[in-house]
C-alpha cells in the first residue's frame, strides 16, 4: 500500500485539478463536480466526502485555534477517511451493523447545523452528492464505532495496580477547588428570544420559585418543570467547581449555603432557579472517587492504541486505486494531470 503521505499528494492534487476543471470549462466537457478519487479494497471515495472530512477536522481546529495549512488538513481528511472505510470493511467482515438510532441523530443534528433539511439537500446537491450519500458516510462512521465497543473494548482490561500508579503519577488531575452540590430548575431561552418569549420564561421561573420557597420538593419541582436535561434527575447536577459554570449562575450558587435557595437567575441558556445541597472545601479527589474515571481513560487509552494497531495491520495490505478527474484509473508509475495540461 502507498504511504498516507503520498496518498495525501495524490488526493490533493485530484481533487484540485478537478475543481480547476468544473470551474472553467464548458459545462457539457467538464468533469464531474464529485469525482471518484480512490478506492479502499474497492469500496469507493469521492471528492465530496473527503471535503466534508475537511470541513469537519478545519472547523474542529478553528475551535481549538489552532492554524493549518490547506495542504495538512487534506493529509488528515484523506487519512481518517481511509480509516473509516478500513474499520467499516472489518466491522462488515465481523457481520456487525450500524445502529441506525444514532445515524438518525446524526442526520438530524447535521440538518439542524445547516438550517433545515432543505437547505441541507441543496449544500450536497451542490458539492454533487446527496442526502443519501451523507446517510451512508454516517451509517459507515457508526460501523466503525460499533466494531470498537463491540470487538475492541471488551478485550480490554485495567488493573487495580494501573489506576494506583495513574493516580500517584498524575496528582494533578485530583485537586479540586471548593464545591458545591446543587439542583436547579431551568426555563430554556434562546439568546435572540424576543421580549414576549423572555417575559414568559421569566415568569415561568418566578412561579416556580416561590413553590420551592413555600416548601415544595424541589427535586420533584425539577422534575416537573424544568426544561434542561438534568430535570428528569431532579435538577442534579453533583457537585461541580465554580469555574465549570456560566458566571451568573457559579456566582449565584457559591453565595447559597446548603438548603437555601437562589432568586431567579439569567444565564444564555434561560432562567434557572438554584438550591445548594451541600457544600465541600478545597482538597483532593481520593483514589476511590477517581477510580472509575481513571478506569474509564485508561481503557479509552489501551483501546485507542489497539484501534492504531489494528488500523495499520489493515492499511499494510489493504488495495488502494487511485483516479483521475475523468474517472480513469492511475497506476503507480503515472503523474496524474489535470484536463488541458
């Protein structure tokens, strides 16, 4: 198999070369706006799915702010994309399936993100692909997800000895500030709500303090009314440090003591209303507490590096074809060029 880093020269330059083309000739001569680029052991890629790895891997760095060239970031989508077909490919071999649930949600969510599954279709029908392609690239990464927890995961074990020496080598990640544990109850608000919408959230929100102040349950209350994801719990929301809060809402719950209650508080998430539990001081999680956290990195850690492994024992003998903008198959020794060059 082709190293990824000439596989990434290769795809970059398709890809390109088949952008210059549909951009500026004649539309009947021109090559296709989504043109096969490879196949993995025959299963095939498009230009378009590999943009829409980029678009996901270049809004992931922005977030981080991080800056990459354009060159890099059609490295990194070629080769997680080579991996996805790889996992998928064992997964199918294993005869697992996708859970189509999650390729649901993500369809959805993704229809969310682009405002509307209308305008959605209409991004894909313009990257020359569609709807249906995007279900499949989905069903595909959740194939990859399903072999992981289901014949990668379960191999792997942890042991009591490891979670010690993780926690005495790494103390950092164990100290904590001073604590507080709290429900609350939230009327959810978008920012851009106009005033009526606000008037009624916050009204909502009043009602409800003043049942709570009066005595009633405020994990039954919670349970009852809020809207936020922790309701169904009573508004548990554990103990947290007053960091891992929007400010309003921190500021408002470390000046509670246990069993008392907040007025109504504004954050960009809606109204909430706040009872403090319990209260702790600054200190260090023991290795009971971190047990089942450490438990869980390192068995996220061992079953990444199995993943790695197993991945490049399949890239190694896996059967890469590579094409050009006109669909023609490349061998080795060819320099693909673009049409008119």
């Amino acid at each position: 198999m082709k190293s990824f880093a000439t596989l990434a020269l290769v795809v970059i330059f398709l890809i390109a070369a088949g952008a210059v083309v549909a951009q500026t000739t004649d539309p009947q001569t021109a090559a296709p706006v989504n043109p096969l680029v490879m196949k993995v052991n025959g299963d095939p890629i498009y230009a378009a799915e590999i943009s829409l790895m980029m678009q996901n891997i270049q809004g992931y760095l922005a977030s981080q702010g991080q800056q990459v060239t354009q060159e890099q970031v059609f490295q990194v989508a070629s080769q997680r994309i080579v991996e996805q077909k790889l996992l998928a490919q064992e997964a199918k071999r294993f005869g697992l399936k996708p859970d189509e649930t999650r390729v649901a949600e993500m369809m959805q969510l993704t229809e969310q993100q682009a405002g509307g599954r209308a305008t959605l279709e209409t991004m894909m029908l313009e990257a020359g692909t569609n709807i249906s392609a995007l279900e499949e690239i989905f069903r595909e990464m959740e194939l990859g997800r399903v072999f992981i927890e289901q014949q990668i995961r379960p191999t792997i074990t942890v042991t009591d000895e490891e979670v010690a020496a993780f926690y005495n080598e790494n103390p950092q990640y164990f100290a904590t500030g001073e604590q507080v544990s709290a429900r609350h109850i939230l009327f959810t608000l978008d920012e851009n709500a106009d005033p009526d919408t606000d008037a009624a959230a916050k009204a909502k929100a009043e009602a409800a303090h003043q049942r709570a102040v009066a005595g009633e349950d405020f994990a039954e209350l919670a349970k009852e009314l809020s809207e936020g994801p922790s309701g169904p719990n009573g508004g548990d929301l554990g103990f947290f440090e007053k960091q891992q809060m929007a400010p309003a809402f921190s500021d408002a719950a470390f000046a509670l003591e246990p069993g008392e209650i907040s007025p109504v508080i504004k954050t960009q998430f809606g109204y909430h209303v706040i009872k403090v539990e319990d209260r702790r001081g600054a200190g260090t999680i023991s290795l009971e507490e971190a047990d089942e956290r450490i438990r869980q990195n390192l068995v996220n850690q061992k079953a990444g590096e199995t993943t790695a492994a197993l991945i490049q024992t399949l890239s190694e003998k896996a059967n890469l074809e590579f094409y050009d903008e006109n669909g023609n198959r490349v061998e080795e020794n060819e320099t693909p060029t673009a049409s008119g060059q």
